[in-house]
C-alpha cells in the first residue's frame, strides 16, 4: 500500500507571476514559498524576465534561492512547445533583445487586427484597448472585453469565434519561433534549456532533433504529466542524458485550481546541477 502523506519537493522550478499570466506578484510568490519551506523557485514567465529582480529582493529577504528563469513559447509545425530557460546570464543580452523583439511584434499583430476591425465596420479604437490592458501585455483577450463591453458580442468566447480565431477575420497570425531557435536563445543567453511538460502535447517525437541543438533538460515533474508519463519521461530523460528538472506551472491557485505551489517538483539537487551546467556557460 502506498501512504497518503504528501511529500513536498524541495525545489518548484516552474512558477509564473504578474508578470505574465501568474495572479500573485514575484514578492508574494516567494514569500509562499518560503512559508513552505521550499528551498528554491524558478520564476519562468512566458517570454519575459521582467519578474527576477523583485523575486531576487524577496529571495534575499525570505532565504528562497532564485532560479532566474523563462518560459518561451515556440511553434513545432503547429504543436505549441514550451522550452524553459534557467539561470541565464543577465549580462548577455541577446535572449532579453528577442523577447523584446517578440513583445513588440506582439504588439503590432494586436493593433493589425484592431485595424481589421475597424475595416469591418467595429467601432474600437487602439487606445480602449491599451487602456482595458491596464498595463498587461496587450492580447486577444483585451480586444474580445472591448467588443463585450460595446455589446457588438455576448462574451469573450463569442468574440473569438467570430473574429479572432484563426480564418476569422480580423486573425492576424502571430510571430513565430521555432523549438530549435528557443532552445539556441536560451544558450546564447547563457542558460539552461529544458522541455518544459512534454506531455501535455505528446512531444517527445522531438527529443532527438532538440538534443542536437542544445536542449539540456526535460522537465519530468509537472502537474499536468500522469505517473505513467514521468517514468516515460524518466526514460527518456536517461536515454539522451538530459537532466530531470520538475515543477508545477504554477499560476495561483484562482487560475488552475488544485496546483498548489511546491507540489510539484525536484529535490534541491538539481538546483546544484542547473547551476553547474550554467556556470560552464558563463564564459
Ligand atoms: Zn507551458
Ligand atoms: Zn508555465
């Protein structure tokens, strides 16, 4: 019989904060964690890396050891792959100058399809949608709350179906970055790159081709993978010598209920590992 007594990892090296999509600040999320006496947290936003300073402070100040991370978005053939990028070298700018790249791309593709719009007719301006963003990173989710506010649709989800997904038409596509180019950033940059949940979208067809340029890790540990998946992962991970990191993506428990921060995770280990592999980049 198995017992039901939850162990706590000592690391969770997936978290996201306000700074992308999380709900608690960086500062909050690293006094979570040290009320539960995680012993490190990566903080991985989505194509940002505007939260580390702040978890930095906290971490001083709560005794939480900060893996400066990200999390990039990348597009394999239509399949969303995620690759991690852990404790990049804050000196070497060429990862921070892409996302700046890639967050102004962002921009552009929103205001394109504001544009269309306004071709068909929608009364909606550039500047209603910046304001409703508050600050965000402007998004389709902000123009959808516009046309609901306006009463041209009867909720977000009407909004998107009818003009916002792609073959709608006011679709602009997004800018684009390949696995391969993720994974080539984040070592330019100094970092660690890792698969983040392979198994949410079965990638590992990938692995061989993502070894060859560069990946580093796989992430083995997440709230998302079933145990039968982490010991595929564990497998994998053993075949093609990537280190086996862990976490649970957490975004506040409001956003994905049942993934509770530290759930998920590594011993600290790997954490020592991470920083090795790194600092052998940090030349
Ligand atoms: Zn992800
Ligand atoms: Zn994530």
């Amino acid at each position: 019989m198995h017992n039901m007594e939850i162990r706590y990892p000592e690391a969770d090296l997936h978290c996201h904060t306000t700074a992308s999509d999380g709900l608690l600040t960086p500062w909050e999320l690293v006094r979570n964690a040290a009320d539960l006496k995680l012993k490190a947290i990566g903080i991985t936003d989505h194509d940002t890396i505007s939260g580390w300073d702040e978890a930095e402070k906290a971490g001083r100040i709560f005794g939480v050891d900060i893996i400066k991370g990200v999390e990039l978005n990348t597009d394999w053939s239509g399949v969303e792959v995620h690759i991690l990028g852990y404790e990049i070298d804050p000196r070497k700018t060429v990862l921070q100058e892409k996302l700046r790249e890639l967050r102004e791309a962002r921009q552009i593709r929103i205001f394109k399809m504001i544009k269309k719009l306004q071709e068909l007719g929608i009364p909606i301006s550039k500047s209603e949608v910046e304001e409703g963003s508050r600050g965000e990173s402007i998004g389709r989710p902000h123009i959808a709350q516009i046309l609901v506010e306006k009463g041209i649709v009867r909720s977000q989800g009407e909004a998107f179906d009818r003009f916002l997904v792609p073959g709608a038409p006011a679709f602009v596509p997004r800018m684009k970055i390949t696995p391969e180019e993720g994974i080539r950033l984040i070592r330019q940059g100094g970092g660690v790159a890792v698969l983040a949940h392979p198994g949410i979208h079965s990638v590992e067809k990938g692995l061989p081709q993502w070894v060859k340029a560069g990946l580093q890790g796989i992430e083995v540990s997440h709230s998302e993978h079933s145990p039968a998946q982490e010991i595929k992962y564990k497998e994998l991970a053993k075949k093609y010598g990537l280190l086996m990191t862990g976490g649970s993506d957490f975004h506040g428990e409001d956003r994905k209920p049942g993934v509770s921060l530290g759930k998920w995770g590594t011993s600290y280990n790997v954490v020592e590992e991470l920083k090795k592999l790194a600092q052998m980049q940090h030349v």
